[in-house]
C-alpha cells in the first residue's frame, strides 16, 4: 500500500483493518493491543511504536513495510534514488554466473579500498553516494572472486553485499536487503569466514526485528554465537560477540522480556569494558558508546521513556563516532522525549538527526513516527517545525 499525501501510519492501519471487514475490538483481540491505544492511533493521535506496527502487521498478515508505508517513493523519486535501486537489484542477481567476459577486474586490493571506502561513506549517511557507486562495484568484485576463488576474493564479495544491505535497508527495501544479505552468506561461506558468518546472523536477526518476528531473530542471534565459536579467539571475535548481544537485548526488549534484555546488555557492557572502542571492527561502531546507545533503546522499548530520555540526554558520543549511528541515537531519544512529554527537546533531537545524517533521517522510520507524534500533540513549536514536516514529505 503507496503512501497517501498528509498520510500517516495510523490511517494506513484504519484502512487495512477496514479492508479486512474488522472492527477496532477484533484488531485488538488479533493483535493484543490495548483498545484505546489502536484507537488514538488510527486518529492520529498516537504516534505507532515499532511494537504496535510489529503486532498489527502479525494480526493483519501483512509486512511491517505495508504498516509503515515503505518505501518512501515521492522523496525518494524528489532525491533521485528511486532509479539508483534497480542496478543494485541486477547487480545482486548476477552472483553465480561465473566471472563476466566482459569484465576486467582491477587487483584485489584496490576493490578492497573501494570498500572500505564505501563502508565509511554508509556510516557518514552519504546513502547517494553509495547507492549509485555499488553495482558497478558488485559486479567488479564479482567477476573477481570467481576468477581468483580464494578466501580473500570470496570474503571482498561477502563485504559489498553487506554494503548492500546497509543501503537498502536503510532506503526502505527489506526485500532487497533479504536477497542482500543471503548473498553475503553464500559469499562468506565460500570464504570460509566465521565471523563474517556470524555477522551475517546478526544482519539477518535485525531484519527480524524490524519484521516483529522476535523468536526467530532471537534463534539468528543463537545461530551467529554458535558461529563465532569456530572464529579464532581475539578482539575481532569479542567485537562480533559483544554486537549480537546488543542486538539480542533491543530484540528481548520489544518482545517485552525486561530480565532477558537487560542480561545481554550485562554482557555486552562486560565484553566493551575489554575491548574498548573497536568502531574500527568491522564498522560496527562496537565499545563502550555503543553499549549505552543501546541501553536507550532498549529502556525506550520496554516504555520506560522517562529514564531513556535522563540516560540518552548523558550518553556522551565521540566525535568521530560515524554520523549515521549519531543520527540514530537522536532518533531514539527525540521518540523516548516525545512519549515522556518533553516535546520541545524532542523536536532538538529531530533537528540534531538531521544534522548528523540528513539522508538516512529522512528515511528513518523513528524520525518520521516521532514528528507525527510531535504533531499531533497540537503544542506551540517554532515555525522550523512546519518546515521539518515538509523536508519529511509528511
């Protein structure tokens, strides 16, 4: 279901409930949402949590993206990334042709810089950027693991579909960062990588996550422990290790399981404190400002939103922390502040996500659900406000 002009996701639930013939009492009973929480939804007057979507879309059997009205198309077209999207997809679906006769692959270790540089530009928000260097890239580094098929070609490949990943799922495209990421797998597998297969695992849950579907995330999250456990012990492994368990414990926090979350917090903070900050791993933005972004989050999920807008207002991020883990703590805390009434500094925290990382803000589920919610609470805020709305297409 496209996004309507002046839409918001509690219409869109209104209208898949009506098409379904159900009253608002049989969506509740479906979905066990309390009454009056649908129902100030449906009008706009709630803001839909990922919780509530995550249910409804279980309750309704459609996708979480059809809830929420992913992807974005008018600001995507308005940005000219709709038409960065199917050369990614051709350049995902070309894996296992063998090498291209057209192709003349540059030495391993130039495709290697290209992506890490690609990897950096993801985590500065330079989503543009990225979308439209990638399938050219793909397909180069294709052709080149075919030809050299050794650990390292395979491992390079494993890298750019995780790239991949990144970029769709951030841009709105579950499907394509599904097809992304068992790509990164089959890569990996080739490459023999334990790590990277465990990272795969931890990608795979987060989708899961964002689809509602807590118990099979949480199995993922297993999975890719039982993984790291073939890696060779080190840092890289602890990083990996620490990083599922921060994705376990916002996965237990939205399924409502408070002791579970907070125990893999427990861990990941233990893992942090000997490690230190390893944003350098893997891109994972791993250590100790991690651990405590991750703590709102999961406070934030649990509705305890009080204490993770006092703890987010004190989590201090390093300056080079990457602008796209910035942009998404401000999310985080602007969505804790607007549910604890703080709707001024709310707003603060939308402009700071902004600011930090322009084009995955407008794109980020939080940020848009939180200026719903901002505006439907009808309070005075400055004229920015109206402009910020615009900026969203909202």
């Amino acid at each position: 279901m496209p996004a309507h002009p002046h839409d918001h996701t509690g219409a869109r639930i209104k209208r898949l409930r009506l098409e379904r013939h159900l009253t608002q009492r049989a969506l509740c009973d479906l979905s066990q949402i309390p009454y009056s929480t649908l129902t100030k939804t449906e009008q706009g007057r709630l803001p839909a949590s990922p919780y509530l979507i995550a249910c409804v879309a279980r309750a309704l059997s459609v996708e979480v993206e059809t809830v929420t009205g992913q992807p974005y198309a008018a600001e995507l077209r308005a940005d000219e990334l709709d038409v960065l999207i199917q050369p990614n997809r051709e350049a995902l679906d070309v894996y296992d042709l063998g090498p291209d006769p057209d192709i003349t692959p540059r030495p391993l270790q130039l495709l290697q810089d290209d992506a890490e540089h690609l990897l950096v530009a993801v985590r500065a928000g330079e989503i543009k950027q990225v979308a439209g260097q990638l399938p050219g890239l793909i397909v180069e580094a294709t052709t080149a693991a075919h030809l050299a098929d050794t650990t390292e070609g395979w491992l390079l490949l494993a890298s750019y579909y995780r790239t991949a990943y990144d970029v769709t799922s951030k841009l709105g495209y579950p499907d394509l960062a599904t097809i992304a990421l068992s790509r990164m797998e089959w890569a990996a597998e080739r490459g023999s990588g334990a790590v990277i297969g465990g990272m795969y695992r931890y990608m795979r849950a987060l989708t899961y996550l964002r689809a509602g579907q807590y118990r099979t995330g949480d199995r993922l999250i297993r999975m890719g422990l039982g993984a790291l456990e073939q890696a060779d012990t080190g840092r890289e492994r602890d990083v990996l290790v620490g990083q599922l368990h921060l994705g376990a414990a916002v996965m237990a926090a939205r399924a409502k399981s408070k002791d579970a979350a907070e125990g893999h917090l427990e861990e990941a903070g233990r893992i942090a404190k000997a490690t230190g900050d390893a944003s350098d791993v893997h891109w994972l933005s791993f250590g100790p400002t991690n651990v405590a972004v991750h703590r709102v989050s999961v406070l934030a999920e649990l509705d305890e939103y009080g204490q993770a807008a006092q703890i987010g207002r004190a989590v201090k991020m390093p300056k080079d922390w990457p602008a796209s883990r910035k942009s998404h703590h401000f999310a985080e805390v602007a969505r804790a502040q607007m549910w604890d009434g703080s709707l001024d500094d709310a707003f603060g925290n939308l402009l700071r996500a902004r600011k930090a990382a322009p084009q995955q803000a407008r794109y980020h589920q939080t940020v848009r659900e939180t200026y719903a919610g901002l505006e439907a609470a009808k309070r005075q805020l400055p004229d920015s406000f109206l402009s910020y709305g615009s900026w969203l297409g909202a």
